[in-house]
C-alpha cells in the first residue's frame, strides 16, 4: 500500500514534512526555556528551593545531551518516522508528569523524560532534510528552523507566563502533554524518512535509500576519525559555551546588578536574543550559501561578531544602555545562536548523506557540553571576585567573566580559519 501524500508534488509534500519537524522542534526550544517564567509559583507549589528547581531545569539539558550519539544512530538505522513520533510520547508523558507531580523529585522525573523525548527531534530533522531536500537547499531549510526555535523561545516567555496565570502551571503542562501528543501523531502520519518511501521518483527526489543501509559502529569510526570534524566539534562547543553562558543565565543577573533593570524589563530585553534567532537563522544560512559562498567566511563573521560583542561587555558594560542593550543582545541573537546553523551544515557536508544522523547527533553533544562547562565557569569568576553588600556580584566579577568570553570567542575565530571549506558551487549550484 503507497503511502498517502494527499496529491502533493515532491517539492509540496518535502515542504510539509519540514513544516511538521519545525512544529516539533519548535516544542524543543519551549521547553527549554519554559520553566523560567513558572519558576516561582512552582517553587511554591512543590514546596522546593532555587537549588532544587535549577536540578529539575538542568536535568533536560543532561538528559537531551545524553542521548545526541543514540539519537544519531536511530536516525541513520531505525528512521526518522519511528524515532520522533515513538520519543515525542515520552514527552507528552514527562510534560503530564511535571504537571501532575507532587513535588519536586516527581517534577525532576518528568523533566527527564521531556530531555529524552526531544532529543531526537533535531538530529533525526537534520536527517531528513538531508534526504529530502538537494545540498543547495539544505543550509536555508536549517536557518529556516533555527528562526523556528526561536518562534518557541519566544512562546515560552510572556505567552506562557500570561497563560499560566489563567489556568495554572500544572494545568499548562497537561496542556503541553496534550500537544506533544497530537505532534507525535503528525509525525508518524506525515513524516516519511526519504522521497522513495513516500512513493516518489525522479530528479526531486535527490535522495532513494531508506535507513538501515549504514553499519552503526563503523559510521561511528569515519565521523570520529575525520580530523575536520574535531574541529566543527569545537567550533559548536566554543561558540554555544559563549552563548549559553551568557544568554541561557548569567544575562538576567548582569542586567540587573549592573543595570538596575527589574525583572519584566530584563526579559524584554532578552527576547531580543529570540528575536535575534528568528531573523538570524535565515540570514546567516543565505550570507554563506548566496553572498560568501563559504561556509568559513560566513562562520568567521559570526565569531568576530561576538568578539567584538564580548569586548564591549568586558570594557564598556556601562557604557551600554537603553537602546544599546537591545541591539546588543538581538546580535547575540544573531551571531551566537543564529550561527550554528552554517556549522550544522558544514558538519553534515563532510559526510555522505548515509551518515548524516550520526554525524549531526555526534556533533550535536559538544553545544550543551559548551554551556555545561561554562555556565559553572562564570560563575566560579563572579564568585571569586566577590559580592557588594546587597547581595549582587561586582562590576570587577562581570568584566572578568566577559573577559573570559572575549577570550574565547578570539579562540573560536581561531578554529573557523582552520575549518575546511565545505561549501562546493557544483554541489551547491541552484536549482529552482
């Protein structure tokens, strides 16, 4: 029996298949970031302290990190159909757990099984644009989901926190369970792993072989023997530890102890890092394919970018205000979390499209890596530099900080003149 593609040409169902990965992955950046604004009340509900409700916000980024490689290889062996529709229950179920719990170690259960039901969505989605959509088109469809993410990050700010304030944490997180099942019944209904197992044939569908033709293990030895993905790898881990550090956590603090700003204007102004992400994704993944032509060129302005960003925080953080930190942080937006969108693509480009799941899953560990390393770091910094009577780190803490950030972003500037070229006008010449 053919499976149904509802009388869509090749080019009208990839567009679907990719409009449903995007919904799915859209979930991934919103639960990320979601227990922020509900923090608070569930503090309260689950009688738990800061400590506890940060182990039960980690314990998605652990779990999500943990399963990249695994997610990889279901990618390239079990398929993307079965893997995202069969984890995305495991969501559904986490979110109703976290919604239901009775307190904080039941909520840190659920979490963890958020972490492990979305992991497998943006490497499996990379897998399928691989096999879907020709080289040319793949570094703009990972922009173009990259700006997506950035949709979610920004739901899970002031929507959430105006939502849960009608019905309730706990019942917004049955909501959200109550979606990741539908999700998963998209997924399974209209994802289809390659253009062959949907029924079409010809020039566009550029790819026909279905999973399962790699050997797990040896595709693990070429992604790991290729010296140019170490250096990809540590592009993704200096680049997200930058961004992550600063924009996943210590921002809200800086821009209020060194600020003053309150807590609603801090979060304004960090939407302009999501802001940032929506528009950023498209335009990185079009500089380096339409303008640049190089991967590396348009990598390299990214990472000077966030040196020149990092440089005014560390010498002229008070110089910086009003207007200034809204175009800081969108450029951060921009630079730091718009950017690996081209690394992805370079990642994905030094491999055969059989390998594509596990080269993107390996590499795909090194970002949260990169944030769990310096996240502690800048903090051991701050600390080490003291507190003002108030309680709020100093001004010496935060210049050492984004000292370090400056110097790390010189370091990925760095790794992105020793990158290989990927990018190849024959294989990436432009077809309508």
């Amino acid at each position: 029996m053919m499976p149904r593609t509802y009388g869509l040409s090749v080019r009208g169902y990839r567009s679907l298949v990719f409009a449903t990965l995007a919904l799915s992955y859209m979930l991934v950046t919103f639960h990320r970031l979601c227990p922020a604004v509900v923090a608070v009340d569930m503090m309260r509900d689950l009688n738990a302290g800061g400590g506890l409700i940060g182990m039960l916000s980690g314990a998605f980024f652990y779990s999500y990190a943990a399963m990249q490689l695994p997610a990889g290889l279901l990618a390239d062996s079990w398929g993307a159909r079965r893997t995202t529709s069969t984890f995305y229950l495991l969501a559904a179920l986490g979110a109703a757990l976290i919604g239901l719990a009775a307190d904080a170690s039941w909520a840190t259960a659920g979490r963890i099984l958020v972490g492990l039901g979305m992991s497998m969505i943006w490497v499996c989605t990379l897998k399928t644009l691989a096999e879907w959509y020709p080289p040319e088109r793949f570094s703009t469809m990972i922009g173009m989901l990259v700006s997506m993410g950035g949709v979610g990050s920004l739901l899970a700010s002031a929507p959430l926190a105006q939502t849960a304030q009608i019905i309730g944490w706990r019942n917004a997180f049955i909501g959200l369970a109550a979606i990741a099942i539908l999700v998963a019944a998209l997924l399974w209904a209209i994802v289809r792993d390659t253009p062959a197992l949907a029924g079409y044939k010809g020039p566009d569908a550029p790819h026909g072989l279905p999973p399962g033709r790699q050997a797990l293990i040896p595709g693990i030895k070429v992604v790991l023997s290729n010296r140019w993905g170490w250096l990809v790898a540590a592009w993704l881990f200096l680049d997200n530890g930058v961004f992550f550090s600063f924009a996943g956590l210590w921002a809200g603090p800086f821009l209020s102890h060194m600020h003053g700003h309150s807590p609603a204007l801090a979060g304004t102004i960090l939407a302009m890092v999501s802001v940032g992400l929506v528009t950023g994704g498209p335009l990185v993944s079009y500089l380096s394919t339409r303008v640049f032509k190089s991967r590396k060129t348009a990598l390299a302005l990214c990472a000077l970018g966030l040196c020149c960003l990092t440089a005014t925080l560390s010498w002229g953080m008070h110089r910086v205000s009003g207007p200034g930190l809204f175009i800081l942080f969108y450029l951060f937006g921009v630079f730091g979390g718009a950017a690996p969108a081209v690394a992805f693509t370079t990642a994905k480009e030094l491999f055969p499209v059989s390998l594509a799941g596990t080269a993107v899953g390996i590499m795909n560990i090194f970002p949260f890596v990169g944030g769990a390393v310096f996240q502690p770091l800048l903090g051991m910094i701050l600390e080490y530099h003291g507190r003002d009577p108030s309680g709020a780190f100093t001004t010496e803490g935060y210049s050492a900080a984004f000292t370090a950030l400056f110097a790390t972003s010189v370091m990925l500037l760095l790794v992105c003149l020793a990158l290989k070229e990927t990018f190849r006008p024959e294989r990436n010449r432009t077809v309508s």
